[in-house]
C-alpha cells in the first residue's frame, strides 16, 4: 500500500522553542493530508485540514497561529508548533488521502511524539 | 459526517474469531466504512474498507447489512499481536477525519 513518512519519530525541546514535523506522501500526491494530535489512551483529534497550495483548514479550538501548516508540494506538508510549552506535548499524526484507486483510502504516517521541557 | 458507536473495550483469547461491531445510523448514500487498527504511539493502520454486503482481505471481513446503519469487523484467530484499538470511520470522497473513541481489543493468551 501507500507509504506515508513522518519525520521526526521523536523530539524534546525546550519552552519557548519552535517544532517542525514532516510528513511525506513518498509514491503517490496528496493533495490532502491531515494533522491530529492524540493523548494518552484517547482518540486521534483532528487539528486540520492542510491543502496543496492552498491555506490550511483549521478545527474549532485550534490556534492557526500556533500550529502552522505549510502544504507546498503535492508530496509534503508541515506543521510547525511555534513557541512551544509543556502543554503542547502530546502525539502528533498527519495522513495523506490517496485517491489513485477506485476508492480513495487514508494512509497515516508513524506519528511523532514531542515533549516540550 | 456519520457519527460511529462501537464499543469501548474487547476481550478475547488467542485463536479466536473476534467481531467488532460499529453503528452509523445517519450514514449518507455515498459513505463508505473503513476500518483502521491502532498500535500504541504508532499511526493507525487501514484494514479494511466497504460500501455493502461483505468484503475480505488477507487480513479481516467486513460485513455491512443491507441497511448500511451498522457494519461488523471480523477478526479470524486472533493473536497476541493483534491487541490493538481498531477504528471505525465513515466517510465519502471528501469526508473529513473524525475518529470515535475505537474499540481497545485485548488479546490474552
């Protein structure tokens, strides 16, 4: 199937530093892909939407500002958690929607875990 | 969207058939169900997708009934590897990602 890379696996930092995480379509073009975060023993919440050229659709209670989402190519989206502090760590999942087959399927990346210091 | 129901917890015993059972009532014609398997601190894993009647894969079945307002996974002999949250999503071609709560499968031995 579709393969999904998401890079970082892993990140600390410190409060008040700014986070990037990569996530790559790596053999078919996402024109979308989505962003979650996850706690501890929940489910997957949506942050947004990340569109190919275009700005990113954010869910009710996420801060744009906060989590910036760049979807430059048709391969990679960004999101990059800006000033983070301990409240923003948790484990973060983007996916890209594949609509080569007859049906369109989700395929996810690996997650990353940030833990902000 | 479709709102999913599926039970929070499951329990079962290494080589046995496990069936996961999620309700969408208001599921929309062009809707189809998919079901993805979570490990921990890993991103979910699609297992299975269908519109109606019965769909097999290598890995599970998925049988959906004729009215489409439910839809069952069908684990055959599970093992200990396949202890996992399993996720229900219902959804067309422009549908959002909005996960339910999952069903925690543990599987002892």
């Amino acid at each position: 199937g579709a393969v999904v890379s998401q890079h970082p696996s892993r990140v600390i930092c410190k409060s008040g530093t700014s986070v990037k995480i990569e996530c790559r379509s790596l053999d078919f073009q996402a024109t979308t892909m989505f962003w979650y975060r996850q706690f501890p023993k929940k489910s997957l919440m949506l942050m947004a939407t990340s569109n190919e050229g275009s700005k990113a659709t954010y869910e009710q209670g996420v801060e744009k500002d906060k989590f910036l989402i760049n979807h430059a190519s048709l391969t990679l989206s960004t999101l990059t958690v800006t000033s983070a502090h301990p409240e923003d760590s948790s484990f973060y999942i983007c996916s890209a929607r594949d609509g080569t087959g007859a049906i369109e399927k989700l395929f996810f990346g690996s997650g990353t875990q940030l833990s902000v210091l | 969207l479709a709102k999913t129901t599926q039970p929070i917890c499951r329990d079962s015993y290494e080589g046995q058939e496990v069936n996961i059972t999620c309700s969408h009532n208001n599921i929309a014609t062009n809707d189809y169900i998919t079901w993805y398997q979570q490990f921990p601190s890993q991103g979910p894993r699609f297992i299975i997708q269908g519109y109606k009647t019965k769909v097999t894969n290598e890995v599970a079945s998925l049988f959906i009934p004729a009215d489409r307002k439910s839809s069952t996974l069908s684990l055959p002999r599970v093992s200990l590897s396949d202890t996992a949250v399993y996720y229900c999503l219902v959804g067309d071609e422009g549908f959002k990602t909005i996960f339910g709560a999952g069903t925690r499968l543990f599987v002892k031995a």
